[in-house]
C-alpha cells in the first residue's frame, strides 16, 4: 500500500477512488483532508487581513 501524506496526497486518493482505481483507505484520507481544511477555511474567513 502507498501512503501519501499531506492534504494533496489526501486528496488525489478521494479523486483516484472515484475515478475506479484501488485505493485502500481513501475514506480516511478524505477525512483527514475535511479535518485540516475545515478549521484553515474557518480561520481564514474570520479575522483574516482586510482589504
């Protein structure tokens, strides 16, 4: 199994998996990206600099 780290590798699991290749444990790598996108799209929208 190859395991690629951090949120492009988690991504591009989500994006082999549907698009029909053997991915095991895609699931978890979707859920790690929502886990680390989720809060940085949070804080960047509050308190970020203003134009």
């Amino acid at each position: 199994m190859e395991l690629w780290s951090g949120p492009w590798g988690w991504a591009a699991q989500s994006v082999l998996a549907v698009a029909g290749r053997d991915v095991p444990l895609w699931s978890a790598a979707l859920v790690l990206l929502l886990a680390v996108w989720r809060p940085a799209a949070a804080g960047a929208s509050n308190g970020g600099p203003r134009d």
